[in-house]
C-alpha cells in the first residue's frame, strides 16, 4: 500500500508501508526491550507493525497526532524543527534501535518535530494503546524510557549550553566526535563516519551556515585531524579534536 502526502515544500512524498508484522529477533536488540523474554518479543512483534521510507521522506510531521511509537530497525533519521523564519535546526540523528514519539504515546500531545529518513529507512510502530500497555506490565521497559529520556534531556541541555558558549570551531569538533560515538567504524587511517552528512545537513546540527562547515571542515583536514578523500569523513586524529573541547 502506498500513501501520499505533500512535504513543506510542495512536493510529494510517497510512503511505501508493506503490510507485515516485524520480525522479533530485530526487537531483541532494541535495548528498549533488551529483558524481555523470547515470548514476550513475539507478543510485542504481532503488535507492530513495518513502514519503509525511501531517502528524504518525511515520517512523522510536526504537529501530527503523536498516536503511536516508531522504532528505527534500519537506516537513519532526523529529528527537525523550523523556526518562525523557515530556518531548519536538526535536533538529533537517530539509528537503528532507537525511538521517536514517546512523549506524545506518553501524554496525547502532538508530534514535538519533524522526522525526515537521511536514508532509506525502516521503523517498526506500535500503536499508542498497545504501547501504554506493555509499559504498565514491564518495569524494565519502563526504567529503559526513562534512561532515554533522562539521556536525550541531557543532550538537549548540553546543545543549548554549546550554542550559547561554543565558537562554531568548537561546535563542529564536537559534531565528529559524537558522530564518530555513534556511527564510527575502525579503518585505515582512522575512524570512518559510517553516517554520511551534507555539509548543510551539519550547519543545521550546529547553528551555523553550510560555507562555514565547509571552510571550517576543510581547515580540519589542512591540520590532518579528518581526512576527507573518500565520500565518509575519516576521523584521523581523535585527541587533537578532542582538545579543541578543553
């Protein structure tokens, strides 16, 4: 089945959402339900339902209905806000096994953000009713949300303090370290950032405008901290972007 709907700039996207149930070996390694029995996963899967989103869909926008759970089993996706004056700010990248829409399953408000797939993507939803359900029977799927909560609050903070305090040098530093975190892989010379991002895609991460990633970016690589000869930026020298943080 198919569903269509226009995007903020007019265009549509289409949304492929194949009718099948997820597989419970995928949830087993979604640390949202990382104690729960075999049995208890193959409950869980017969609840959820698949959707998959080609590359630079929107998933969810802001101000929908927050009426179900979404679990990212593939791919990657960004968490967005525009402002009044049209400016995109990506919040967070999230990646296999993490979540979106909690807080609106948790108090009936709608969506908080926008959520666009980087790539071709697959998310596993669970409807607000069965969601609120498994909470109420399952302490550690409970204390699991909290721990997220608790984890993406502290980033929101430290982000607000970086805007505030960090020059944009600081602030992309930063960047490449939390995705090298994230989405780092050992390789030749380095750290490979499995995550490939625009360099737009990074001035809307830090507050700042594509040029300067690009100029800045390119400085990083003239001090041989990044190496930027393949499509993946390879982080080449971890303590000396560390050190721009002290």
């Amino acid at each position: 089945m198919h569903s269509q709907r226009y995007s903020g700039e007019g265009q549509i996207v289409v949304q492929h959402i194949p009718e099948r149930h997820i597989d419970a070996v995928l949830l087993k390694k979604v640390p949202l339900f990382a104690e729960f029995s075999d049995s208890d996963l193959v409950a869980v899967a017969s609840l959820a339902q698949t959707r998959r989103y080609a590359k630079h869909a929107v998933l969810v926008y802001e101000g929908d209905p927050g009426d179900a759970l979404f679990i990212v089993t593939s791919g990657n996706v960004a968490v967005t806000r525009v402002s009044n004056d049209g400016k995109e700010t990506i919040l967070s990248i999230l990646k296999d096994g993490d979540f979106f829409g909690e807080m609106g399953v948790l108090d009936a408000s709608p969506r908080s953000a926008t959520i666009k797939a980087l790539r071709d993507v697959e998310v596993a939803i669970l409807a607000r009713k069965d969601f609120l359900e498994l909470l109420s029977k399952s302490p550690h799927m409970s204390l699991s949300l909290v721990l997220a909560l608790s984890s993406r609050l502290r980033a929101t903070n430290q982000a607000i303090q970086a805007a505030a305090y960090q020059d944009i040098r600081t602030r992309l530093a930063s960047l490449l370290i939390n995705l090298e975190k994230n989405f780092g892989e050992k390789s030749d010379g380095g750290i490979r950032l499995t995550l490939r991002l625009t360099n737009q895609e990074m001035a809307n991460m830090i507050g700042t405008t594509r040029e300067t990633v690009n100029r800045m970016l390119n400085r990083f690589w003239d001090e041989k901290m990044i190496d930027m000869r393949t499509a993946n930026i390879v982080i080449a020298d971890h303590d000396r972007l560390q050190a721009i943080l002290a």
